[in-house]
C-alpha cells in the first residue's frame, strides 16, 4: 500500500516544524514507517533554491521567476524523495508545500500559471491532508522572533506584519476552498494540545487505534 502524503502550511511562527516532527514520532510509535521533508528544500538542489529565496537573492525577478524556482525545487524533491517513498509504503510528512507557493507567490492575477507550474511539478502526487496551522500574524512573528534568538530575520520574516496578515487568509481561503483536504487547527493553543489533536486526525483517516 501506498503511504499518506501529508503537509503543513501556516504563517512565520505558526509551529509547523514542531508539529511535522510531533506527528512523525507519534506515528512511528503506532507501527507507521514516517518520512519528514520541507519546502523549499529536500534535495541538495533544492536547498540551493531555498537560501537563494531566503536570503533574497530572487526578489529582484519578481513573483512569477520565484514561483518557477520552487516548482523547480518541487519537481526535483517529489521525483527524488516523495513520490519514491510514498510508492514504498511509508508516510511522507512535509514541512510546507505547493500551497506556500499559492500564497506567497500568488499576486491575484497569475493564479492559472501557477496552477500549470503545479501540474509540471507535482504531476499525480499531490497532499492528501494538509494541515494549516492558523495563528495571528503578530504572535506568529513575536514567536519566530523568540526562536532565532540573535539571528538575523529572513527575507519572509522581515515583511510588514499586514502582508503576513494576508498570507493568514489566503491560507484559510484554500482551506475554505478544498475541505475535503485541509484542516485548520487553531495554533494558538499549546504544542502538546496541537499535537493530539492533528494525530487524532490522521488515525481517523488512517484507521489507526492510537496507544
């Protein structure tokens, strides 16, 4: 049988990396082989992309050149480590996915050369449950501000908190759009909370007794 394609997807500071790896333990403990990856990143390739992105080397070439480099990141992270170890049997878990590119890429107006980019990236192999991990924008950037500590803001982190507020309903508009495939969970209660609640989830879909 083929393994569940999962991803998470939520503003700067929402928990996500916490989750991915919360639901990736928990998961093995119930018997599950479980794979964690991010996005953009994934392959040696695609880490390249993402300090290019990160550190702003791309912003320069605008949304559309951004939005054709992660789904070059994309197309080479789904042949190399999704789509193998899906067909495999084992549950892949990825830290943000195609629909990050929908919101930070998307400007209203290209919304079907991302759909085309999306159907050359990921062909077949698209999320079967997404979850979108809601949280004001302005305690998820007080809390990625915590998190790094002394480091510096990347590109993303530094935007006005009014765009990081849009991002927030974009999010909950694909959710509103696609129910059938994403959950949003309130990301303002605590981690452990988070995490029973998504894994109660995903043993339902998967028929799983949780221990």
């Amino acid at each position: 049988m083929a393994g569940l394609f999962i991803t998470f997807e939520g503003g700067e500071g929402s928990g996500k990396s916490t989750q991915v790896s919360r639901l990736a333990q928990a998961l093995r403990k119930l018997g599950r082989s479980v794979a964690t990856t991010r996005e953009p990143g994934g392959t040696t390739g695609a880490d390249m992309i993402r300090e290019m992105v990160l550190g702003g080397d791309a912003e320069a070439f605008g949304n559309d050149v951004e939005a054709a480099l992660f789904a070059a990141a994309r197309a080479d992270h789904v042949d190399s480590v999704i789509a193998p170890a899906l067909a495999g049997g084992t549950d892949v878990i990825c830290d943000r996915f195609h629909d990050s590119t929908r919101v930070y890429q998307g400007r209203g107006d290209n919304a079907h050369y991302l759909a085309a980019l999306e159907d050359a990236a990921m062909g077949d192999c698209r999320p079967e449950m997404t979850f979108i991990l809601d949280l004001p924008a302005e305690e998820g950037l007080r809390r990625a501000a915590a998190r790094r500590e002394t480091a510096t803001a990347d590109r993303f982190e530094a935007e006005a908190l009014s765009l990081h507020e849009e991002r927030r309903l974009a999010f909950l508009a694909i959710a509103a759009r696609e129910p059938e495939r994403c959950h949003v969970v309130d990301a303002r209660r605590p981690a452990d909370v988070v995490a029973d609640d998504i894994l109660a989830r995903v043993s339902e879909r998967l028929g799983l007794k949780e221990v």
